[in-house]
C-alpha cells in the first residue's frame, strides 16, 4: 500500500462534515464548532479509562523499582511528551530522569517543526540505544496517526530490549496491530475541524491521557496527600507560598507556624505536615516517612 493510500483512510486524516463550511462561518460560529467538537474528546478519553489504568498499574510498578517512563513522539505529538515530562520534577519532586522526551528531530523540534524528522524508523530506534534501556523502563509513543515512523521505530527497539512498550494515539485500536506493541491507549476522537490538523483534538486527547497517566502514577507513589502536591519543589517564590499554604491546609496552623515548619523541616513539606500532626522533631518525621514508603497517611498511621 503507498503511503497516500495508508494516510488516507485514517480516521485522523477524515474530512468533518459538520465543518465544511468552515471558511463561511462568523468568528464566533467557529469558535462554536471548535469548542462543540472538543467536548468530544474526554468522552472518546473516558472510554479508553480501563486500558489507561493499566498501563499506570504496570508503570508504578516501574517505576517503584527504579524504572523509567520516557516518551517518544514527532511534532506536536513530541511536544505533549515535552511538556508532561517537564511538569513532572516541579509538581511531584521526581529527578529528570524519571520522566523524559524524545521528540524526532531533537531540542529544536520543540521550538520550530522538523517534519522530515518523523520519516526514519532508524532515528528512533538510535535515540532509545542512547537512553540505555533495561526491562524496568516503560516507553510510551505517541502518534496521533498511529504510523509515524520515529515513534514506530523507537518502539519496535524498546520492545527489542524488554521495556514495555505502549502506543498512544487516536485512531482506532481495530487498526493497531503491531506486534512489538505490549498496549495501546485509543481514544478515537473523530476528524478535526480542520482536516488532518491532530494539533487540536488529537492534542488535546493526547494532553489529557499523558497528564491522568503521571498525575495517577504519583497518586499511587505517594507523591500526594489528599488532593495536596506534597514533594512539589520550592524554585520560585510562587512555589514557596503554595508549600505553606499546603502545610497550613494539611495541618490546620497558621501562617507562621507554616513558615517556621517549612524551615524546620529542610523545607520538605511531607516532613513539615508529619512533623505537626505528630509532634515530632525533623528526624522522626523522616524515619516515619521512609517507613511509609513516602506516603503521608501511611506515615501519620504508623
């Protein structure tokens, strides 16, 4: 099959009939349609919900031993890995290694498209052998047209290696047949307003599903305390007031008692919260903490 014939009949390079009068229509009556097809997009994700959990099962797992979840993706699919692995180290204190990119075309591709990039499997293959795989890590490619030669490549490598593999994207899963594939995540968003331009819905699905799979991966680590981001890291003074403001919503104190907390405690809220609710100096905090894994509850039961 050539490959005008393989792109043509994917679901993501579909004409949407309830937008082919786009270029007639008021501002606010393509705003109308943009927004109305978007509301599709977490029903499509919401259907995918039970495969998504697995693959957050298995990569805690991985994680919790010492694993690595690392996204491969090309143009804007590249750009959501970019983003939700440069969230992680601020919002869940984890070290850079832990959640990475690659996006085809390198640290330009972020910035300015390098849509040649995507068209060698034999790039995407080299940049996982420069990661060093081992069988804990979790490799996660994301391609909107479920094709994309990098990602494929990359994939096809990472299987080779025993990492575990899994291929996100927003075509339907009757279409995904890979056999190096140990998953798949499928939400299948129907055609964009704009033919073929994954920018938009496909994004957005990609957005979604990344953010719930690191969010719900750190739920489980213990990365959270209640609803709370616990091990956030203090690099801006934004950042320094949300820690005392965690402490005083964790705690029931007072600004100050935040303040003097927060310092106490080496400016680790976990610590800071236990150190409070069990009156405990820094160090007892700790060792309860490290009893519990890191999880606060865990920690305040013992």
């Amino acid at each position: 099959m050539s490959i005008f014939a393989e792109v043509s009949k994917l679901a993501t390079e579909q004409r949407n009939l309830a937008t082919t009068n786009l270029d007639e229509l008021s501002t606010l009556d393509v705003l109308q349609l943009i927004n109305d097809e978007d509301e599709k997009v977490a029903i499509a994700v919401r259907k995918e919900l039970p495969t998504i959990a697995e693959v957050v099962d298995e990569l805690v797992k991985r994680l919790s031993a010492g694993g690595r979840l690392i996204y491969v993706g090309a143009g804007t699919s590249g750009r959501m890995g970019v983003v939700d692995a440069a969230e992680c180290p601020p919002t869940f204190g984890t070290p850079p290694e832990m959640v990475q990119a690659i996006i085809a075309g390198g640290d330009r591709a972020v910035f300015q498209a390098q849509e040649g990039a995507e068209d060698r499997p034999e790039d995407g293959a080299a940049a996982i052998d420069a990661k060093k795989l081992s069988s804990k890590d979790m490799i996660i490619g994301i391609a909107a047209s479920k094709r994309t030669p990098f990602v494929l490549g990359a994939l096809e490598r990472a299987h080779a290696l025993q990492a575990y593999t899994v291929l996100l994207t927003t075509n339907p899963r009757s279409e995904v047949t890979f056999p190096f594939l140990n998953n798949a995540i499928c939400p299948v968003v129907g055609p964009e307003v704009l033919m073929g331009s994954t920018r938009m819905k496909s994004a957005l699905a990609q957005k979604m599903v990344l953010s719930m799979i690191t969010t719900t991966a750190m739920v489980k680590l213990g990365k959270v305390f209640e609803n709370m981001m616990v091990d956030l890291q203090q690099t801006n003074l934004k950042l320094v007031e949300r820690s005392k403001r965690i402490i005083m919503l964790a705690t029931n104190c007072d600004y100050d008692r935040a303040t003097e907390l927060l310092k106490e405690s080496g400016n680790h809220v976990k610590s800071a919260i236990v150190m409070q609710l069990r009156g405990l100096s820094k160090e007892g905090a700790s060792k309860l903490l490290a009893n519990a894994e890191g999880h606060v509850k865990r920690a305040l039961r013992l």
